[in-house]
C-alpha cells in the first residue's frame, strides 16, 4: 500500500485540461480507502476525503496510490 503518515495514503492524481496534463499529490484517510473497493469511490464518495479534497472528476484521468 500506499505511504503511510499519520493515518493518511499518498494518491496522485492526473488531470486532462484543454488538451494538456497535470498531477497533483494528495494525502487522505486510510480508512477511507480501505472502506471502498475502487479508489475511485472513495475519491467521489467518503466524507472525510470530500472534506479535505476536491475532485473534477470531469477532468481526472487516473488515480493511484503512491508506493
């Protein structure tokens, strides 16, 4: 799994924006995506991740966990 500090995973997001790419490294709840089989749920659906974070899952790409 993903780096853990604190209780958190590092995700790395990519973004498509008007024909060119972009990432962003975000930090969240391990238990968030622990309670969800695709991250993608998670991203769109836990609470506490919602709280912190906000996804254009319009313009999102892809998701993965950080090794």
């Amino acid at each position: 799994m993903a780096k853990k500090k604190g209780g958190t995973v590092e995700v790395r997001l990519l973004f498509a924006d008007e024909g060119s790419y972009h990432h962003e490294t975000a930090k969240i709840p391990a238990a968030s995506v622990k309670a969800y089989d695709r991250l993608i749920d998670c991203l769109r659906e836990d609470a506490d991740v919602l709280a912190k974070l906000h996804v254009d899952v319009e313009r999102l790409v892809s998701a993965y966990l950080v090794e």
